[in-house]
C-alpha cells in the first residue's frame, strides 16, 4: 500500500504502541501519556466494504485525536486496537467474527492489567461498532480492568450513544462527549450506509469498491424496520440480505473527511477536559 494513503498509514498497527520499541513505551509512561483504544470487530459490511471497517475507523479517528490531544499539550499513545469483539446483529452472516461477552471482558482486563504492569494510569476507550450488547460489554470490560487494576479507564463516546444503550451519563467509567457529529438522513442509516462509506472513502480510497456504489439501492428503513433489524440474526439476515442498512451509493469522501475531522476534535476536547481536570 502506498505511503501517501491519507490513513498516513495502512495498517492498524500504525501509529500505536505495537510500532514504538520497549523503550520508547517506557519513556512515554514516565511522560504520564495517556493510553487511547478503539475497540472493533471483524464483521461483514455490505458488498462494498471490508470485514474490518469498524477496526480501521476507530484506527484512523484516533491518529487524528492522538495529534490534536499533543495540540494541546496531553501526552497519548495509541494501543493496538481490539478486534475481536461480540457481533449479535449481523452474526450470521459470512465473514463475521465472534467471541462471547464474557470473553471479551476478561481479555479487555488482561489487557489493561497489562498497561498497569507498564506504568500507565489513564485509559480512553472508543467503540467501532454500534452493536448494543458489544457496547455494552465494552463498559463491563472497562469498569472490571478499572478495578482489578486501578487504572482510570473511560468510554469515550457521545450523549445521544449511551442514551441509546441505557448507560447513564454519569457512570464513572463513562466519558460523554460535549457534542456530537450531526447526521442528516432522510431513512436510518446505521451500517455500511452513507455515513460509514463516506468516512472509509476518505481515509481507506482503495479499501471501498466504489464501482458498485450506484447499484446499491437505499434501504429506506423507518423505525419499525429498525427495531426489527436489531434483533439481529436471521431478523438482519432477512431485513438486509445485503448486509447494509442505508444509502451507500449518496457517499461522498468530502463528507467522510468533514465528519472525521470533526468526530476527532470533539473526541480531543471530551479526553484533554478530563486529562486536566485530573491535574
Ligand atoms: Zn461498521
């Protein structure tokens, strides 16, 4: 992949912990940075998108939050990002990865056990994926590594998200954004649909089969649609046998691009308050 991919790097491990040296983690300790994590999963999207869409947003969003973070004078490293998450809705389609709640949560502890052994003290998770019962586990596996650890750990996400999954604001282990993105759309467009495609667009051109973007026809979901999608499985399978649920074909990178730039600056803000609140 070339160099001058606007990710500023093809891989997912670019940019975080798994490219410094043992060193350089020690060194970034000892400089109090704090530690940033997406949490994603491999799971279908739609004819057009990769399986690992929801581990290269998160990838791409904290490359950005991490430089807008040294903006303002707050140390980070990046952790390498978590993949292997709970995938209820679109499980029964090809392509999609798996593991129990239960495991997630215990292997989200080992892994922030892990940063405490290296002298990390504060943890800002970010979620890839909208799946309910993965977001939920997300917060489950932060509150537990938290206090086995003694870490500070935090989801990052926006007010309008938890609401949706139940959380309430005010949980200490939850970290609610000041504002969020604005997402205009005539229909539901939650998976692989416009939003997502155009973000990918933007910073992953040669991960997105464009070409077949003017064949996609918009789902056109309202509510009921919707509830009925979430149940997931062979409900999703059913709903959208194509596997997205919006309008691929009215992406547009510009747009991609706009809401990146600006889920990062609203993400910096929510983590550099918290960082010097703490001082
Ligand atoms: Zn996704």
């Amino acid at each position: 992949m070339s160099q001058q991919s606007p990710s500023g790097g093809y891989s997912i491990f670019h940019g975080t912990m798994a490219d410094m040296t043992f060193p350089e983690v020690m060194q970034a300790a000892a400089d109090r940075a704090v530690v940033l994590w997406g949490l994603g999963v491999i799971e279908q999207h739609g004819p057009h998108l990769p399986l690992g869409t929801d581990v290269y947003m998160p990838s791409a969003l904290l490359r950005r939050v991490r430089g807008l973070l040294r903006e303002k004078g707050v140390n980070s490293v990046i952790m390498p990002p978590f993949y292997w998450g709970v995938n209820h809705v679109s499980g029964l389609f090809p392509g999609t990865f798996e593991v129990r709640p239960q495991i997630m949560v215990e292997l989200m502890v080992d892994l922030i056990k892990s940063l405490k052994k290296d002298s990390f003290s504060t943890l800002f998770c970010v979620s890839g994926h909208g799946d309910a019962l993965h977001n939920r586990t997300i917060l489950d596996g932060v509150r537990r590594g938290a206090d086995e650890s003694g870490i500070n750990a935090y989801f990052v996400g926006a007010p309008s998200f938890f609401q949706r999954l139940g959380i309430e604001a005010a949980d200490p282990n939850v970290l609610p954004t000041a504002t969020e993105v604005e997402r205009k759309s005539r229909y539901f467009d939650v998976h692989a649909g416009t939003f997502e495609t155009s973000s990918m667009w933007a910073v992953y051109p040669e991960l997105v089969h464009t070409q077949i973007l003017p064949t996609l026809k918009s789902t056109d979901f309202e509510l009921d649609d919707l509830m009925e999608w979430r149940k997931g499985r062979e409900h999703a399978k059913r709903k959208t046998p194509l596997g997205y649920l919006g309008d691929p074909a009215s992406s547009d990178p510009e747009l991609g691009a706009r809401m990146m730039a600006e889920q990062a600056e609203i993400v910096a803000d929510a983590i550099a308050a918290k960082v010097k609140a703490a001082a």
